[in-house]
C-alpha cells in the first residue's frame, strides 16, 4: 500500500503528506531540498580540510619545526615572560583560524583556495572586526612560536608570511571580491578593517539567503 501511494506521489507531485503508522511522510520536494542543502556543505567542507592540510598545517606547523625542531632557546629579552606571550599568541590564533575556515564551508560554501572560492561574502564571527582574520591568525601563530621557543628566525619567516599574504591580498583578493560582490563587499570593506580588528564587532545584516542560514 505504502509503495503504491509513493507510485501516485511521484505522478502526482510533492505537496501531499501520508502517514505510515502513525508518522507523516514529509512531502518529497522537502527531502530532496534539505538533502540538496546537506550536499551543497559537504563538498565545501572536504575541500576546507584539505586545503587546511596543504596550507596551514604546512605554514604554520611543518615549516616553523623544520626552522626550529621545537627546540627552545634562551628567551627574547633574557625574560620567561615573552614565552607566555608566545603561548598566548597561539592559543589566540588556533580557534580564529579555525573558526575562519569553519565559516568559509559551512556560510560562505566554498573554501579559502582560490580555485575553490566562496558562493557567499563571509561577514560573521571574526570577520564582523577584521576582513582578514586567517591571516591574522596564522602570522600569530607563527610569531608566538617564535616568542615561546626563543627564535629570531621564526621572526624573520612570519614577516614574509605575512609580506606575501599582504600581496596577494592588495593585487588579488579584494579586486577579486569587489568584483564579485559589488557594492556588498565595498560597503564591508568601508567599515571593517583589513589588519588591526576594531574594538566593536561591525552590525552587519544578514548576508546569506535564508536557505543558507541554518
């Protein structure tokens, strides 16, 4: 009986609810949607991760052991302290950077690679103080290890971490967006900083379609 009504169903069209033992059976426009939605942040979100193996982990993991194998020196300034802002450092980096990719997937349904970019502009979270808040993170990741193991050269590799995300951002990334966002992202760009967070989160409005925002 059941498959002869989901036969009729399919002739007939979605808007009809049946019931199976007591249970509705939600009509099929509304399962295909959601499963449509649940697809849609699934691929965004495996090529999040693999795109955080092959840069950050590699940025700011891979490259600072191989400079410094984890080993500490004397502290900067001859005093303990500069460690602990290492460590602070770090522990501020990691959730942001996180967070910052966490959002490219699942709001914007993209990820931070190029090939790969975002079908939607990104102003929640860290992004309502600063445009550039990976960034921000993963050079203070970087300088933190270089404070916590006492390393001047892991000093030197964050400024040119940070020189060359300076670039590409300047001569690739905010034309890119401007272009693709319009007035959206220049109205964005008008009030939010691209380095130095501001004090107050910006009161953006919601930017993502309402299918989007769940």
């Amino acid at each position: 009986m059941l498959a002869k009504k989901f036969v009729q169903g399919l002739a007939l069209g979605p808007p009809r609810r049946y019931t199976h033992c007591g249970a509705p059976i939600r009509g099929y426009a509304t399962i295909f949607k959601r499963e449509e939605v649940t697809l849609s942040k699934i691929k965004p979100i495996l090529g999040s991760a693999l795109f955080f193996i092959a840069a950050p982990v590699v940025i700011e993991g891979l490259v600072p052991w191989l400079i410094t194998r984890w080993h500490f020196r004397p502290p900067f300034l001859a005093t303990e302290v500069t460690r602990v802002i290492g460590i602070a450092l770090i522990v501020a980096g990691m959730p942001g950077l996180l967070d910052s990719f966490a959002r490219f997937a699942l709001q914007g349904l993209g990820t931070p690679a190029p090939i790969a970019p975002t079908r939607h502009l990104v102003v929640t979270g860290l992004y309502r103080y600063v445009r550039n808040p990976m960034y921000v993170a993963a050079v203070s990741i970087i300088w933190g290890q270089a404070a916590l193991f006492g390393d001047w050269r892991l000093l030197a590799y964050g400024a040119a971490v940070w020189l060359a995300f300076f670039i590409f951002v300047v001569a690739y990334e905010e034309p890119t967006l401007t272009r693709t966002y319009g007035s959206e992202y220049e109205n964005y760009r008008t009030n939010v900083p691209r380095w130095l967070p501001r004090l107050t989160p910006w009161p953006a409005k919601n930017q993502l379609p309402a299918d989007h925002t769940h």
